[in-house]
C-alpha cells in the first residue's frame, strides 16, 4: 500500500457500483476538462491532459523531451519524475534551487509538493517560464 493513502476519505456521495465497469463517456471527459481548465487557468480544456492519475503521465511528459533533453526537477519530491525523465534518456538535473531550473527543456514543480508541501508561486513559475 502506498504511504500516501489517507485513512479518512473525502465526503462524497454515493457512487453506483456499475461506474467501475465502464470507462468514463466522452462528455463526462470533456466536462472534467473544462471544469479543470478553468480552476487551473488554462486557455481551454484542449489544454488539459486527464488521466488516472499522475504514474501514467510521467513517462509521457518525460517523452515529450526525449533523449536530447534536459529536465529539471525541483527537490525533493516524487522520484518517478526524474526516474521517467531519465527512462525517456533525458539528462536530469535534481535541485532545490529555484533559478537552477531555466537550464532545462522540461521543468518538474509539484506544486504543492510531496513530501515537503513547499508551494512555488504562481508569480515564480511564470518568471521562470519567462
């Protein structure tokens, strides 16, 4: 089990059993893309990624470099992310300094993060992609 599982769950209501056995329909999909899109300010839902959590995305983020990139990760947190960024063939560099992150084609933030729950500002991570 992982260490991250939290013993109180979040109240919801009622899930039917039946929504196990299917995949989700496409307007629900769409539906959860605009809703995060706008919570997360992005321009639209075509700029929303969804998936079943984020251990499946990993090595397609870390691809989207490839072996000729760089990535960055903002330390410490998750390993997967420079793990999958060093499977994709990328060199990585794991820092905790904020300004060491503009030398890389892929920049990780977990934001909140884990483990440590450091939170980047929103202000920071536009100058740094500035």
């Amino acid at each position: 089990l992982s260490t991250g599982i939290n013993p109180h769950s979040y109240p919801h209501t009622p899930i039917p059993g039946n929504v196990f056995a299917r995949l989700p329909e496409p307007s629900s999909l769409e539906r959860l893309k605009t809703v995060a899109a706008a919570a997360y300010r992005a321009p639209s839902a075509a700029h929303i990624a969804a998936g079943p959590g984020t251990q499946i995305l990993l090595p397609i983020i870390a691809g989207l470099v490839g072996g000729d990139g760089k990535a960055a990760v903002l330390s410490p947190t998750y390993a997967e992310h420079a793990r999958a960024a060093r499977m994709a063939g990328s060199e990585v560099l794991e820092t905790d300094d904020l300004d060491q992150l503009s030398t890389a084609s892929l920049v990780v933030i977990v934001n909140p993060n884990n483990p440590t729950g450091r939170i980047v500002s929103t202000d920071d991570i536009l100058a740094l992609a500035e």
